[in-house]
C-alpha cells in the first residue's frame, strides 16, 4: 500500500478493465467517472466483453502480449496519478497486472473485484480467485459489493449488515487494504455503507441513506470505484471524504438514470447528470416533495392521531370496522387503477409509463388480491360518500388534468401509505408477540416495493415540477393536499361510522 499527499488540478487516472460496448460498465463507465470528477481518464483493455443492458454474451480475451504492451505504453510515457482495476477474467491477465502494480507503484490503486456484472452474466473464471487474492494486497481500497465480498471472505452473502461488516472487517485485515462495504444488495428500503480499515473495529466512516428508485444500476461499481481513485488523487490522502463525494455524485446519478432510456434492461446510471444544470446549483433549491411533505404535516399528524390508526397498530379495532375499511379500499382501488392506467398513458416518459403501468397491474394482483381474500369475494356495501369523493377526484385530476398535477394527486396514496405501514408495523410489533390480527395488511404496505415505488413516485412528481409553469406547480400542490385531506377522512370514517367521535375535515384543497 502507498500515500498520497500531492493536490492535483487534473489528475492522471488509469483504467484497467473490459468494454462495454453499450457504455454503461466497464473502462466506459471508469473513463465517464474520471471525467465527471475532474481526472484525465486513460484505459487498458483486458478483455473485449459483448454485453448490454440485459446480460453478458460473450467474453473474449486478447493475448496477455498485448495486455502487457498496453500497460507498457502509458505508465513508460504518462505519470500516473491513480490506478482502477476492474475485470480481469483470467489467471494470467490477474499475474500480469499483479506484475505490473508491483513495479511501477501507482500513489493510488483502488481494485474493484469484478466477478459478477450487474445484468447477469460471470466475468471472473472460477479458477482465477486464488490468482485474484494474490492482487488485493497491492490495493489502497477493494470495493466489492456484497456477493464479491463473500468470495473473498471465504463464506456465505451476508443477510444481515453486522454481517457484511464482519466479512469487511476479515477481508480487510488479511489483504491490508481499506474495504468499502457496499449494502447495494441488501433487501430493504436503504442503502448502508462503510469505509473499514486494517487493523480498526469500527468503520471509519458510515453511510445510510434511502435507495434510489430506479432499476438502471448498470455499472455503479465501476463509475463509483473509478470515482474515489479520482477524487483521492485530486485532493489528497483523505479517503473518508473521498468516499463521501463520491457516493453523493453517484446517487445522483442513480436519481437521473431513467432519463437516459438506455436498453431494455438494468440500464447506465447518468455520469454526468451535474453538467445538465450547470447554470442551476441545484444543492440550492429545494425538492417539490420536500415542500408538500411539510405542506401536509397536519394532516399527518391528525391521521397518526385517529382511532382507526391506533386500533389498527395494537389490534383492538374491532373485525366488523376493518372488514368495512378493507370493503370500502377495495372499491377505492378499482379507481385507484384506473387512474394509475391513465396516468401511464399520459406520462411523458417511458420510464414514468412503465412506472404507472405497472403501478395500476400491481393493484390488481396484489393489493385486491389481499384484500378479496380477507373479505372473501367481492365488496358487500355501497361505496361511501367519502368512497366516492375519493375516487372522482383521482379520475378527475388523472383524466382531465395534465399529467404532472395528476402524478401529484396520487402521490399522497404512494407516500402516506408507505411511511404509515413502516410506522403501524413497528407498533404493531411492539404491541406484543402474539400475531397481529392485521399483520399481513400493514406488512403490504412496509414492503422494500412499497417503498422503492414510493420513493420513484416522489421523484416522477419533483421531475415534472422542474419543467413545469408556476402554474401548474400551484395545481400540483392543490392536487396532493386535496388528496391528503381525503386519504384523513378515509382513514376516519370506519370508526366514525361505527358511533365514535364525529369527524370534520378543517380545510380542503381543491383542483381547479
């Protein structure tokens, strides 16, 4: 392992991966990433990969000759500032580069394991692993994620975080190298991260932040290891801020990807999203959702304080009030897919209409499927005035609104839902250990799904409020607190109707 002190406008950063021919992985992701943050990106080949989007093809390997020529060519004319390795595939591409870090001494070498590829598809032949673990030990920082991490660690994928941390903490401590451990491949709604170090317990630096909404994660390896080389070679020896931009940038990137409608799989994440707002400093304004969010507080507030939601969270609400709720829901979600379809088709991209499309299927095979079960067929009341209210206002703000105020209008029923099942589950589970006589609903709705389409309808919203009309803005608020409202007296009047305490609605806000 070397340091690096040296602060350089420009640096000089060497990839050493396969192609890409669709540009999203590989030395094009490293040599976008370079770029993106500021470094002069050269490459070296070790492979030449068919890939897309969809999953790996073809792998072919020149002749370790021309591997060598090629690593002979740059470092014997270029001053390296910083080296990434990516995909090397074979026992004696993995020899040649071992060969060649042990010479020339790079200031910085960050070494992600390529094993895997994203869209599916091996790109580390199994018996060049041990040749492999010859190599870390060259490494200022191994970035594996999370399958990659096991290999290495010699055990299992990790389930659980602790664990993760654990196969870090060994990995680390036998190559002497600093490990990112990446929770990318974790199930739940966030993403953890954290930077281990030889020798130390406690990571030096942790992440945890919310998962982007987005299935276009083709080649968030390589853009994020090529990312950090990059930004230590630039402004020092401080890796823990180099891992922090890093993976701010990347998140960004992630957040853009569906703008780029590249292949009909895992597609590229957006590498230069910052330069499409360059006359914006976009830290300084403030999301759309982030201003209906506090907008809606008091409604919030008034639905966590409602009977039906505490008897909800510790089971007493009686079977015949919820079974009237589930009757009532199930006929708000026949609409609620209709305007769902609506929107897909009104959507002005493909990544948002497939969203919404998929959206309006899921409500039928899966939230009515459940609620059918319990109510064992089809609903047994007429719709509610509050029912009807509900469900005219979707159709109206999806059908004759444009599509921005009408995203806005089913917003509320994405995020209200997810964050007060994550809230009801958690009481829920602290109510008791005997099972929960709703444990099955409210677990629908603290699904890591629930949320990921949460998050991805809160930025479909804050999307079309960027290009939007003050306006139509002005609408779009007026559509998601006027759904707010009714999502209050929705969950209000089960309980009111059974004789509690009457219900008023203090304020309404209204399309139009």
């Amino acid at each position: 392992m070397t340091t690096h002190s040296a602060v350089l406008t420009v640096p000089r950063v060497l990839s050493i991966a396969g192609t890409d021919p669709t540009g999203g992985a590989g030395q094009a992701a490293d040599l976008k990433s370079i770029a993106a943050m500021g470094g002069y990106g050269m490459n070296v080949i070790t492979a030449v990969v068919a890939q897309n989007t969809t999953g790996v093809i073809e792998i072919h390997t020149p002749p370790v000759r021309v591997l060598r020529a090629q690593l002979e060519a740059v470092s014997s004319d270029v001053t390296l500032d910083a080296v990434k390795v990516g995909m090397l595939g074979s026992v004696e591409v993995i020899e040649a580069v071992r060969d060649w870090l042990a010479e020339v001494k790079p200031p910085v070498t960050v070494i992600d394991p390529v094993m895997v590829a994203t869209a599916g598809g091996r790109l580390l032949r199994a018996e060049a692993h041990t040749a492999l673990l010859s190599l870390l030990p060259f490494a200022d920082l191994i970035t594996p994620n999370l399958p990659e991490l096991a290999v290495l660690a010699g055990a299992d994928p990790a389930t659980t975080w602790a664990e993760a941390l654990r196969q870090g903490r060994e990995v680390a401590d036998r190559f002497g190298a600093r490990v990112l451990v990446k929770g990318g491949h974790m199930p739940g709604p966030r993403t953890p991260d954290a930077l281990l170090e030889p020798g130390r317990h406690e990571p030096v630096i942790t992440f945890d932040d919310p998962r982007v909404a987005t299935f276009n994660t083709h080649g968030t390896g390589c853009s994020l290891s090529s990312a950090i080389a990059t930004i230590v070679a630039r402004t020092g020896d401080d890796w823990p801020a180099a891992v922090s931009a890093a993976r701010s940038w990347l998140r960004g990137a992630l957040e853009h990807a569906d703008d780029l409608h590249v292949g009909h799989g895992n597609g590229p994440v957006h590498h230069f999203h910052h330069a499409q707002h360059v006359l914006a400093d976009s830290a300084s304004h403030e999301r759309v959702t982030d201003v209906l969010w506090r907008d809606c507080e008091r409604v919030r507030r008034e639905i966590d304080n409602l009977d039906f939601i505490a008897q909800l969270a510790d089971g007493t609400l009686p079977p015949e009030t919820f079974q009237w709720y589930l009757d009532q829901d199930m006929q708000y979600l026949t609409v609620y897919s209709r305007a769902l379809a609506a929107l897909a088709a009104a959507a002005p991209s493909e990544s948002a209409r497939e969203f919404f499309a998929h959206g309006a299927a899921e409500v039928v095979t899966v939230e009515s499927a459940l609620h059918r079960t319990r109510l064992n067929g089809a609903p047994q009341h007429p719709a509610s005035e509050v029912t009807r209210t509900y469900t005219d206002f979707l159709l109206a703000a999806t059908g004759s609104e444009t599509f921005a105020v009408g995203a806005a209008a089913v917003l509320p029923c994405y995020w209200l839902y997810a964050t007060l099942g994550s809230a009801l589950l958690e009481k829920a589970r602290a109510a008791g250990p005997e099972p929960h006589p709703y444990g099955d609903w409210l677990a629908t709705y603290n699904a890591p799904e629930f949320h990921l389409a949460a998050e991805r309808a809160r930025e479909i919203v804050d999307r079309a409020a960027a290009t939007a009309d003050p306006a139509t803005v002005r609408r779009m608020r007026d559509a998601f607190m006027r759904a707010c409202e009714l999502e209050l007296r929705f969950f209000a009047e089960p309980v009111r109707r059974a004789g509690a305490r009457p219900f008023a609605v203090a304020s309404t806000h209204r399309v139009g």
